[in-house]
C-alpha cells in the first residue's frame, strides 16, 4: 500500500517502510550521533548528581597543575589548579541540564499554545500573535539578557526563563504553519463535519498526529541554544560562578593560560561544547529528515 | 526606474515603516515592564530603611512630582524617550544616548563586516551543493559549517589572537582606537570581523535555508523553459533563489550577530555597544542598557525593512496583498 503525502507542494510517495529501513545513511549517521551525546550528557548529569566521579572535581593539587591529558590518575589532565579536567567536565552539564530543560519546556509550552491560537482561531489572535512574535524577534536575545540580568539579578533560572520566552516565536510559527497546512488540505474541516469535539481535533489529530516531530526537533535545537547562551554568559562572568564548574567558566579560566601556549585548559571545555552543541543539531536535522521527510542535504 | 516600479516600493513603505512604529512601541513597552518590575527603583534607594510602607512611598513619590500609576510613569518616560533623552549612566553620569552614539558606529562597522564574512562563505557553498547535490565536495563543507556553528565563538577568538597576533605577530593585539598609527586602523579590525563573522553560529543555517531555496528554484518550470531556449539560467535563477532568501536570511540573523558582537568585542577589547552593554550589566547601570537594547531593536526593524523592500521591489505584486 502506498499512501501520498504533500510536503512543501509536492506530492511524495511514502512507502510502508518504516523510516529507519527508508532513511539516508548520513541521517541515520547524525541522528545516531546525536544519541550518542544525548546519552552522554544523560549518564554524565546522573554520574555527577549521585558522586560517581573519578575525582572531587574541587580537589585542588597543587603539585599536579595544568597536566597534559592521558597523566596517570586523570584521564584529561588537570586545570591550572590542579582540579581533575574530567570530574569537573562531568560536574559542569549540572550548569546546563535543569536550566535547559526548563528553558525547552517554557518555549514548546507558550508556542503550541500561541500556534494553536494563531493557527486554528485566525482572525484576530493571529493579528495580535503575529505582533508579539515580531516583538521578540526585534531584540537580540543577549541583549535582552544583560538588561535582565542588571534589572534582577545574575541568575541562571532567570537567564533561561528569557531564553525560553525568546523562543515561544519559532515554535509557535511552527506550530501555525503546520494548521495552515492541515487546514489547506481540508483536514480539520472534515474532523469538525464528523464532529469531534475540538479539544480531541488539537490535542489528537493536530499536535499529537501531526505536530509531534516538529515539537521534538525543535525540543533539540532549544537545548542546544540554552547550553550555548549559558556558555556564553559563562564567559561573560554572569554565569555559574567559580569554583562550581560550568564549561563556559572552565573555557574562560583557561584563556588566561593561552598566551602561554598552554591550551588545554580552556580547549578541553570547549571541545566538549562543540561535540554537544554538533549533536544536538545533528540529532535535529537527522530526525527532520527522518520523520518530516525533508531532504535538502 | 519607472514610477510604476516605484509605487509599489513607497506603499510597502510606508505600510512598513508604520509597523515598524509601532513594534518599537511595544519595544519600548517590554523594556519598561521589565525595569518597572525590577527591585532596584531610585526611590526605594531613597527610602531605605526609612519608610517602608506602600503608603509612604507612594507619598513621597507624590511629594517629589513623580507620577505613581504606571501608566503614566510610562508615558513620562516614553514622552522622554522620544525628545532624545534616555536618561543617564549611573556610573558616569553621562547622557546615556550620546555616549550609545559615540561606540555604536564600531559596533556596526562590526555588525556589517561580519554580515558579508558569513555571505562570502555560505552563499558559495549552497550554491554549489543547490546545484551539484550532495557529492565528495559539498559534502564535506556542509559538515564543516555544522562544525563552525557549534563552535563556541569566544574560544575561536582566543584561538586566532594566539596564532595570528601571538605567534605570527601579523596583526596588533592593542586596539588602535586611541592613539596608535590611524592609518592602520583598519587592520585591527580584520581579527574580529573574521571570528564574528565565521563563529556567529549562523553560517550552517544560511547555508541550509539559501541551499533549499535555490534548489526549490532551480526546479520550477521557469527555469528549465530557459535552460530549454538557451537563455541564461543564472539570470533567472537570481531573483527568487538568491537575493530574497539573502536578504530575509541577513533581515533574521541580525539580532544574533548583535548578539556574537557582545562577546566578540568583549574577546578583541573592541569598544562597542556589546561592550558597553556587558559593563552596563556588571554595573548594573539599567538606564545605558536600556538604551542599547532600544537602539538595537532599532538596528534588527531597519533590516525587515531592507527585508520587506527587496521582496516588492522584485516581486511588485507582493505590495497588493
């Protein structure tokens, strides 16, 4: 049986495969990494919530400072303190996980709220949906953290309470595009002239049916903006503090040892932010490509 | 130009410029509540320890001529803003929007420089993989693009100045803007407007959004009528392929490369708004970074203006609707 489907005006054929056994070996390649990370950083939060740890990541050894990866006893070498690189690498998800989750939450919450509003009333609550949308697109988005952040008060929950807001555009636009769509190939008006009532219309068949790949995809790409702009702010000093370890002040504490040619300190971290941050958006793109039937690479 | 091709442009215009208003209304609004929210108000500096209650304050607000609904703080204030005066710093006393002026053209010699870095990188690269598809070349930029916009853009910072100035002693640390040979002002510049431009973190969803769009292009009927008849395939493809995905990718990414600017500047000790504005925070000097978030909100309108005024004037049907 071959159903057909329309994706961006054009009609696909989706065979009953299911969509590991049709999917590209590059997407499967990207979506596989990027499980890869999501598990790390999964077991490397649980490793560090329940003390399972090489090291004390606070244990300071002054004998052993700045030690080159691979040093017996600690797999990535130590910090200009002395500090065990990879404790404290574990330790620093902590700065991202709970702040990020929560950042993820309050974008897909507000935006499937907004995006249903806009998409399946119209009229009015598109107008005035629309204008709020434009309005958080005009400021840039670290901007309006630092004014925050000197209105309020340094905080990581009120850092990503913003990044979550700032967010609630993309996801509600995706969200109301997907209606419109729906809406355009006369799907709703055939659930509403069968008469089911309109919690089950959104709720089933639009976000359950319909929105739940987007949703997840975009559940992805919002991790990997939160753990980015909670490593910039790290850098900035507005971050976690000190000696609680986050990548972003590990990247910045290092930097003072750059000049001396002395990298590791300060690449470590930022390697392990570009491997997540790259899994992140792989394991969206992979998974838009996998189960949106996208294909543009 | 025919006058026919320029009504369109001068009613999308003006329709624009309206919105535009009327978000940097709104702009103005979010920023209010937000310093309205805020515990740190002048008046309960004044008041510390002193009177506490609801009542007293609102007296002494009363007292000193200061409105006390919030509307009406609001419109003084807006009333205010729109005379050009957006307050002073508190740490230096200075008038807050002069001194946004005086650093905020390096901020947009940045802001644009970097802009086009991105373009000379991404435009290529989705045009050769829109037209060729994924083979032994494409395929690997495109992977390197992912790569460079995980990368955090501090670290690429630091990277460069360790190579290029540290080591290779090719390009000045100290940044000239006072003193130092003027004639070679430019050349400080390079550093940064490179790091900016490659480590925005945007230049692999350019690549993505232009790639589609030239690919959705090339495959419309237009353009294999002309490839059939010889005439010239690029000429057609331009319009809708290249120039409206460009100029509604660079209209989208402004707010985050003002976003990499602050922290970019703040890696090349660039004097700039993001600078002034990470200082503001650490001051918690609100009256500047108002400002600067006011004015940058400005910066991003202006672009969906460019944005909306490319699409008419190469589509003037658009202006209709």
């Amino acid at each position: 049986m071959i159903r057909y489907t329309q994706i961006s005006g054009e009609i696909t054929e989706l065979s009953d495969l299911p969509f590991w056994k049709k999917a590209g070996a590059v997407d499967l390649a990207y979506v596989g990494y990027g499980l890869v990370i999501v598990t790390l950083v999964v077991a490397s939060y649980c490793l560090g919530s329940l003390n399972l740890l090489p090291h004390n990541p606070d244990d300071i050894d002054l004998e052993l400072m700045m030690a080159p990866p691979l040093t017996p006893g600690h797999l990535l070498g130590t910090d200009f303190m002395g500090r065990d690189m990879l404790s404290r690498l574990i330790v620093g998800i902590q700065a991202y996980f709970l702040p990020g989750l929560l950042a993820v939450l309050i974008s897909l919450v507000f935006g499937t709220v907004f995006g249903v509003l806009a998409g399946y009333r119209g009229g009015r609550s598109d107008t005035v949906i629309t204008y709020i949308n434009n309005l958080v697109d005009s400021f840039p988005r670290l901007v309006l953290i630092l004014l925050v952040i000197a209105a309020f008060k340094p905080d990581i929950y009120y850092i990503m309470l913003v990044v979550g807001l700032t967010n609630v555009p993309v996801v509600a636009s995706l969200v109301k595009g997907k209606i419109l769509f729906l809406k355009q190939k006369n799907f709703i008006e055939a659930d509403i002239s069968l008469g089911l009532p309109t919690s089950t219309i959104i709720l089933q068949h639009i976000l359950w049916h319909n929105c739940r790949a987007a949703l997840i995809i975009q559940a992805t790409l919002g991790m990997a903006e939160a753990i980015l702009m909670e490593t910039s702010l790290s850098y900035l000093g507005f971050g976690v503090q000190e000696p609680t370890p986050s990548w972003g002040n590990m990247v910045q504490a290092g930097a003072n040892y750059f000049m001396q040619g002395k990298f590791w300190p300060s690449t470590a971290p930022a390697l392990a932010i570009l491997f997540t941050i790259l899994g992140f958006h792989l394991l969206g793109d992979g998974l838009n490509n996998l189960l949106e039937g996208k294909r543009d690479a | 130009m025919k006058l026919s091709a320029i009504r369109p442009i001068a009613l999308v215009l003006t329709r624009e410029l309206a919105i535009t208003g009327f978000l940097l209304l709104g702009v103005s609004f979010v920023v209010f509540i937000i310093l309205y929210l805020s515990p740190g108000d002048p008046f309960s500096v004044l008041l510390e320890g002193q009177l506490s209650t609801g009542e007293a304050r609102a007296g002494l607000r009363e007292a000193l001529g200061a409105p006390t609904a919030w509307y009406s703080r609001y419109l003084s204030w807006l009333a205010n803003m729109l005379t050009g005066n957006f307050g002073s710093s508190i740490r230096t006393g200075l008038p807050v929007l002069s001194e946004v002026f005086r650093v905020g053209f390096n901020t947009l010699i940045l802001t644009i420089g970097s802009l086009i870095i991105t373009l000379a990188i991404a435009v290529p690269i989705a045009l050769y993989s829109a037209v060729r598809g994924t083979n032994r070349i494409s395929w690997p930029l495109t992977m390197f693009s992912y790569v460079i916009s995980a990368l955090p853009v501090f670290w690429l910072g630091y990277i460069v100045i360790y190579f290029f100035t540290h080591k290779l002693g090719l390009f000045p640390l100290a940044f000239g803007f006072s003193g130092g040979d003027q004639k070679y002002r430019w050349l400080y510049m390079l550093l940064p407007i490179f790091v900016l431009g490659v480590g925005n973190g945007t230049i692999s969803e350019v690549i993505r959004f232009l790639r589609a769009e030239m690919a959705r292009v090339m495959a419309e009927d237009y353009i294999r009528t002309a490839r059939a008849k010889g005439a010239s395939v690029w000429k057609h493809a331009f319009k809708e392929g290249l120039l409206i995905p460009v100029t509604e990718m660079i209209a989208s990414k402004i707010p985050f490369i003002l976003g990499g600017a602050v922290i970019v500047e703040q890696v090349f000790n660039w004097p700039g708004m993001g600078r002034m504005a990470w200082q503001a925070a650490q001051d918690r000097d609100y009256p500047v970074i108002m400002g600067i978030a006011i004015l940058a909100a400005v910066l991003v309108r202006m672009g969906s203006l460019l944005q909306s005024v490319v699409y008419v004037a190469v589509n003037p049907r658009a202006a209709e609707e």
